[in-house]
C-alpha cells in the first residue's frame, strides 16, 4: 500500500463506478439537447467576493464552507466553486451574452468544493449537474427548468422522491416577512442557537432552514411568507403550480423551504429522498431575479435554475437496483492466442476490429490460454476469438458466444459484418 492516502472529503472513481456516472452524464446531456439547454464550462475557482456578494454573507456556504485561498502577490483572495450559479452568471455578464439574444439556457455537469464535515453523498469535492435559465423572469421559465429536472429523474427510473416547492415572493414581500419574523422570534431570544441569533439580526429567513432539531418547534409556529405575499405575487406562484399539474409532476407545498442561498425569490423548489437519511435533498433551485445587479450588472437579468448532486443521486439509484438494469453496451471481443508466436497476427486483427467499432481485448503479458479465457470472462466479453496456427492458414476462425457458449467457425469478413451488425442494433450510452 502506498504511503500517499486521497485527501479527507475527496474519492477515488474507478472504471466500473465511471461507467455508472457516464451512464447519468448521457442521459443529462441527452435531455438538455431536448429541452434547448447548451453546456457551459467555467473555472475551478472564482475571485472570493463574487460569492460573498452571489450567495449571501449570511449563508452557511459563505460563512463556514469555503475553500478560499490567496494565489499572488497582489493579496486578492480566490475560492474554489462552493456552487455554480454565481460563476455561470458572471462568465454571462463578462460575455456580454445579452447583447447577442435576450434569453439562454446553459447547463452544466461539474465538481464544486465545500468544507463540509464528509458522509456518504456530502464530501468536500463533489459532482452536481444543473440548468441556469437566464434572461426571462415568468412562472413558464421557472415550470421549464423543473420539468427538465424531473425528467431527468424519470428516466433514470428513481423511486420515491418528493419535490417540495414554495414561494418567496418578491423583495417587498420578504422585507415585510423579516420585520414579521423579527417580531415572532425576538422574545425567544435566548432559546435561540449561536447561528440563529446571528441570523435574526442579518437575514431572519434563514432560520427557517435551520437543520437543529432543538429549534423545530420554535420554527413550526413562525409566521408564514404565504402570508403576506401580495397578490402578484400569489398569482405568479399560483401560474407554476398550474404547469405543473398540467404535466402531471407532483409536488408538495412547503411553506418553511427558504433553500439556503440569498439570492433566491419568487419560487423555490427542492428534491428529496428518504433513501438518504438526514440529509434528503438531492437537488433543488429557484428563481433569482437580482442576481445580476448583485454583481455589478446595470441592468436585470430576471432567471431560474437547479442543481442536482450526482452523488447523492447514484446513493439513491445503488439503494434501489437501479444499475443492474444499465444498458450493456455494445458487443465485445476478446483475442485468445494459441501461443505467442501468434501475437502480431493477434494485434493485427485487434487494429482491424478496432477500425471497424469493435470493442477489442487481447492478451499483453503473454499468458497461457487457460488465464486468457478466465480474463475474458472476468471483463465480461461478448465472444472469444481463437487464434491458432491452422486459423491464421486457413482463414476460418473458431469464435465462441461467451453468453451462450455456442460455437461457430467464420472467415474475418463474416466476423465483421455479424458484429458490426450488433453494434447498430445495441443500445449505446
């Protein structure tokens, strides 16, 4: 064993594990062709400010999860992506991407880093893919990125999730809401924890996600957002949920979701499943109107959006037999050499098959036969095809269904029309 261990919070992926993650990958970029999303890709790392600013000084993620750091001698700090949603805007404003057309949707798949205590489905580096619809502010853009999102969930066939969604109404409605929870929680001072007292005097909203369990009921008798929602607002939510119903995606109102960053407004939404304990959710978003100005932009750039965490997802889909259901791909050949003499004709072949779209396996540490036919069996090959003295005579070759064990003998020229005509047949991924 090594001396070298992976750092604490970070996972090691191996290729039977990456064929389940390309598998979730494809069905992501196959959906976001569909529904008009293109990909965008972004830094690792981002100036710390436009996070501060982004998210909120008030978040959890600002105040206890980043990765920041300071790479030169001018002293300005930089911060490994704790989210992606900040970072898509800026790099749209920095492109000046509005001149060019006044709405895009963007997607993406990437890793995101947070000093988060590690469990299963919660490292420090971790994979989430997600949908920004940016430009347009209405109750269809939002239906949009949520449809796109439980699509994606359907079609890999989860069980059981529940997607909890809510209002936050607009800025008028929350500055009313604060003074309201002000008011409500201000006498139970003292019964607050640290962070919610913290809270109370910043941004009073965010103790309704706190996750404290000794804090529950005092949060169960707050007042509601619904409550002083005027009606534009009511309206616009209300507009959703009829998108919703209309495609038949059930949901679950949820007056105490907030989602944990600042920039949220109007609709909120969130994912959960209880395959994963504690922490259920496996994604989420919301729409976020002032997000641009909030950068630094002059003018408003209304959007909405989600992320899923890839992780968390492949937990549920393990917990529910869902990958041994995965498509196998197309058909594979293993070479097995009658002796080494044979090997160049042996890698020959394997060139000519390769050309062709084979897949193709064959023997490079000269082994015997017996171990050649164990190892074609271990990576689970299609077929083995024998190569021996009289094949490479005659020009018939012995090939074996390693499925079915049938036996067959056929030129090169027939291999290849059979298997090239199974390919096209198989489903790929």
């Amino acid at each position: 064993m090594s001396q070298y261990q992976s750092v604490k919070g970070t996972r090691d992926i191996f290729p039977e594990e990456a064929v389940q993650w390309k598998y979730v990958e494809d069905i992501v970029n196959t959906l976001a062709a569909l529904y008009g999303f293109r990909e965008i890709r972004i830094p690792l790392f981002e100036y710390t400010e436009l996070f501060q600013r982004g998210i909120g000084s008030t978040t959890d993620i600002v105040g206890k999860e980043m990765f920041s750091f300071q790479p030169d001698p001018a002293g300005r700090s930089v911060t490994l992506r704790p989210e992606m949603t900040a970072g898509v805007m800026r790099a749209a404003l920095q492109k000046n991407l509005f001149s060019l057309a006044p709405v895009h949707k963007l997607f993406y798949i990437g890793e995101l880093f947070r000093k988060e205590r590690p469990q299963a489905g919660r490292q420090r580096q971790f994979t989430q893919f997600g949908a920004e619809l940016l430009g347009v502010s209405s109750p269809s853009a939002v239906a949009e990125v949520i449809t796109f999102m439980m699509h994606v969930f359907d079609s890999l066939a989860l069980r059981g999730l529940k997607l909890r969604i809510n209002t936050l109404g607009d800025t008028d409605d929350r500055l009313r809401y604060r003074e309201a929870l002000r008011t409500w929680f201000s006498p139970f001072h003292d019964l607050l924890d640290e962070a919610s007292k913290e809270r109370l005097e910043k941004n009073p909203l965010r103790i309704l996600d706190s996750k404290n369990p000794a804090m529950q009921e005092l949060v169960a008798g707050a007042p509601r957002l619904y409550d002083y929602l005027k009606a534009s607002s009511l309206d616009d939510f209300r507009k959703v949920l009829f998108y919703l119903d209309e495609r038949n995606i059930k949901y679950e109102i949820d007056h105490r979701l907030v989602r944990g960053l600042d920039y949220y407004c109007h609709t909120a939404f969130e994912v959960t499943s209880s395959e994963l304990g504690a922490q259920d959710a496996i994604g989420g978003g919301g729409r976020y109107d002032a997000l641009a100005k909030e950068l630094g932009s002059s003018v408003d750039v209304p959007a909405s959006g989600f992320a899923v965490g890839i992780e968390r997802l492949l937990i549920i889909m393990e917990k529910q037999g869902l990958f041994a259901t995965l498509p196998q791909g197309v058909p594979t050949v293993y070479l097995i050499l009658q002796h080494q003499d044979l090997a160049d004709h042996g890698m020959h072949i394997a060139w000519q098959l390769r050309q062709a779209g084979i897949t193709t396996e064959i023997d490079l540490a000269s082994r015997s036969m017996k171990a050649q036919m164990r190892e074609a069996n271990k990576v689970k090959a299609s077929y083995a095809l024998f190569i021996g003295q009289s094949e490479c005579e005659t020009g018939q070759y012995s090939l074996k269904n390693l499925v079915t064990s049938e036996q067959t003998t056929l030129t090169l020229e027939a291999l290849f029309h059979m298997l090239i005509a199974q390919r096209q047949s198989q489903p790929h991924f």
